[in-house]
C-alpha cells in the first residue's frame, strides 16, 4: 500500500512540474494582428517539431532553456531562447516578408528538367532506415456535419525495398470518436502505408515530368527571399487548357538540390461543374489540396509535417454525399535508427478507423506537437455526446 501511495505521489509531482514548465506561444502577424497558422517550430535541445494551429498556438514543455527556431514560407525566421518566454502565455509577432518581393529566375537548364533532378536527388537522400515518431489527426464531414474524428501516436519504421520506400508502422496510441457505418468506411481514411511513401517517393509529382505536361503547364522558377540557397518553382495550368488540374509550388534547396515544402491545390475556377463526371474512386472532387515539408539538418533528410485536405461527391444507395476529410501528420520526433520490433506488433490497417482505442496519456496535448483549436474541441465534445 505505501509503494502504491509512493507511486501515486510521484506522478502527481511529475505532472505538477510538467505544467510548471509549459508554456504557451501565440504567433501573431505584425502588421496584420491576426494569427499565423502552419509556422515549424524545432526545439534544438529536445529536436523536436511543432506547428503552429489555426490559432496561431504551440505549446512548449522543457525542464532546460533551448533555442527555439521559428519559420514560415511567408514571414521572417525567428530564433529565440526559451528563456525570454517569461508568461505562461506568451505573444510573438512575425515580419512578413512579403515586402521584398521575388524575381524570376533565368536557367539555362529547362524547369521541367530541374523538378526531374531534383525529385531524383531527393529520392536518393531521404534517409533509410529512420525512425519517425509521428502525430496523425483525421477530421471527416458528411453533408456538412462534422461525424468522426481519430488521432494517434504512430511509429513509422522507414526502411528501403528494392531501391523503393517501405514503412512498417507501430500504433504506440489511438483514439476516435462519433460514428461512422460500414459505407464510411468504404470511401474514408488514408491509407497510412501508401500515403508516407508516396510522400517519400513524390508521386504526386510524377505526372509533370511526362513530355505532354509543357503543353498542360506553364513552369516558372523565382527567388526565395528568406533564403539566398532557395528557389522556389512555380507550376501551373495553361489559361488556353481546361479541365481539372492543378497548381503546384515547390520550394526547393538550389545549393543541396533537395525539396524542401511541396504544395498543391486545385483552383476553384477549374473545380468541374458537372456533378456526372467522377474520378477513378468514383468521386466528383470539389476540393483537393496537400502541403508537405521537409527538414535537412546534420545530413539526415526527412517528412516534417503534412496537411491534406479533399472534398468529394459521391453516392450511397443512389443519394447524393458530401464528404470532406483533413488529415494531418507531424514528425514531432526523427531517428537515424529503427528499433527492435515484431511481427506481429506492426499495424496492417489501412487506416485507424478500424483499430479500438488505446489511450495512455493525453498524447494529443503532451507529444502532438499540434495543439487543437477551441472549435476543434468543440467538434469532439459534441461529437462525444
């Protein structure tokens, strides 16, 4: 009974220094004094990523002072010390760096042949065999209520098959919530194999390496002007050529030849107004858009985070849905080594949709290294009801 007290008084203590030692960051824009979503937060003592939510908030929890390096495509880096944060709640206002504008950039080598490279090199870089430890986050709509919600805390074990990315995935802790039947099932969640290699192999990119894609798309390269090393290539749509597809922005390393962020997103304006035309998943795509970022740090090269967003039609006993799905993956911690692991603990799901709950800690809050927004909490306590 005494070591059970013992115990019992040692994770208090350890829970009540935790929440000594945490705090809150609002990142905020200067001129605009409105929140800045999606920075990349490294903490170098712990190297360990965050990201800023929707509210512009992260959240730190550190038991000795770091650097802490803030950066975003569109604002000036910042690095301060966790030291300076002296509130529980801290304010830290980010320069935009929309005021030095970009300027094209002339090469004597074609665009096309430049992404060709580049997504070679990159290939050849991503560091195998690796250990992510990764936060994942799903949030489903159907016709236009919010009806499921899951998350977990994955291992992925990145290793190399035949010159090709394979992944054996660990679930350390899972959680859904709300409701969903067996056609839900049918047409939702990613496919958490494919998905990282696809990210790690840059799949999506393929189809703009075709001859064909010069008479589709326009290619572009500008400066970077948070960086003098950086280009960023600009990819999209010819205004003579209709149909479906989509705009693409690659931020790219010129020095190292290495893909840094990956964006990509379907124009409203070529969004198909024919609801009878559907894509090879037989859906009608109304939204479609992905951003994937990158980290090259002591020669180890890596997916930091992922956003992916899709919103479809399709049908269920002849009746018009409305889906929507976001899906996140942040790699809040990366090791050059795999560890030790059997067969039968790997996870052969496609998604987590289908695996019970396990929950061991508040994971969400403590090691997401994305924090949810107030209306996010909203959705789940009133999908829990």
């Amino acid at each position: 009974m005494k070591n059970i007290y013992l115990l019992i008084l040692a994770l208090f203590c350890l829970h009540s220094y935790s929440q000594d030692n945490e705090k809150t960051v609002i990142l905020m824009d200067k001129e605009f004094d409105t929140p800045v979503e999606d920075a990349i937060v490294k903490i170098l003592r712990t190297n360990q990523t965050l990201i800023s939510n929707k509210e512009g908030v992260f959240v730190i929890n550190l038991s000795k002072s770091s650097i802490i390096e803030i950066s975003h495509p569109f604002y000036k880096n910042v690095k301060i010390s966790s030291n300076s944060l002296k509130e529980k709640t801290n304010i830290i206002y980010l320069l935009s760096s929309a005021s030095n504008l970009d300027e094209i950039v002339i090469t004597q080598k074609d665009p096309q042949d430049i992404l060709k490279s580049l997504i070679q090199k990159s290939r050849n870089k991503i560091t195998v065999p690796a250990n992510l430890k990764v936060y994942t986050r799903e949030f489903f709509k159907k016709n236009d209520v919010y009806t499921y919600y899951n998350d977990g805390l994955l291992n992925f074990q990145i290793l190399e098959n035949n010159k090709k990315v394979k992944t054996d995935i660990l679930v350390e802790q899972n959680r859904s919530i709300g409701f969903i039947d067996a056609f839900d099932k049918s047409i939702l969640g990613y496919d958490l194999n494919n998905l990282m290699e696809n990210y790690y192999m840059f799949v999506y990119l393929e189809d703009l390496l075709h001859s064909k894609a010069k008479k589709i798309y326009s290619f572009q390269i500008r400066t970077y002007v948070q960086n003098d090393s950086y280009n960023y290539l600009i990819i999209k749509p010819l205004s003579s050529v209709q149909g479906e597809f989509y705009e693409y922005s690659i931020l790219y390393d010129s020095k190292n030849q290495l893909i840094m962020e990956v964006s990509s997103l379907l124009p409203k304006d070529r969004v198909s107004t024919d609801k009878s035309l559907f894509d090879f998943s037989k859906r009608n795509i109304f939204k479609s858009e992905f951003k994937n970022t990158y980290r090259y740090e002591n020669r180890n090269y890596y997916l930091a985070t992922s956003k992916e967003e899709i919103g479809f039609i399709t049908h269920s006993s002849k009746k018009e849905v409305k889906v929507e799905i976001k899906n996140y993956l942040i790699t809040t911690q990366f090791k050059s080594k795999i560890f030790k692991y059997n067969e039968d603990e790997i996870f052969k799901g496609k998604s987590l949709i289908n695996k019970t709950n396990s929950v061991l800690t508040d994971y969400w809050n403590d090691d997401s290294g994305l924090i949810l927004t107030k209306p996010e909490i909203d959705i789940l306590n009133s999908l829990a009801q």
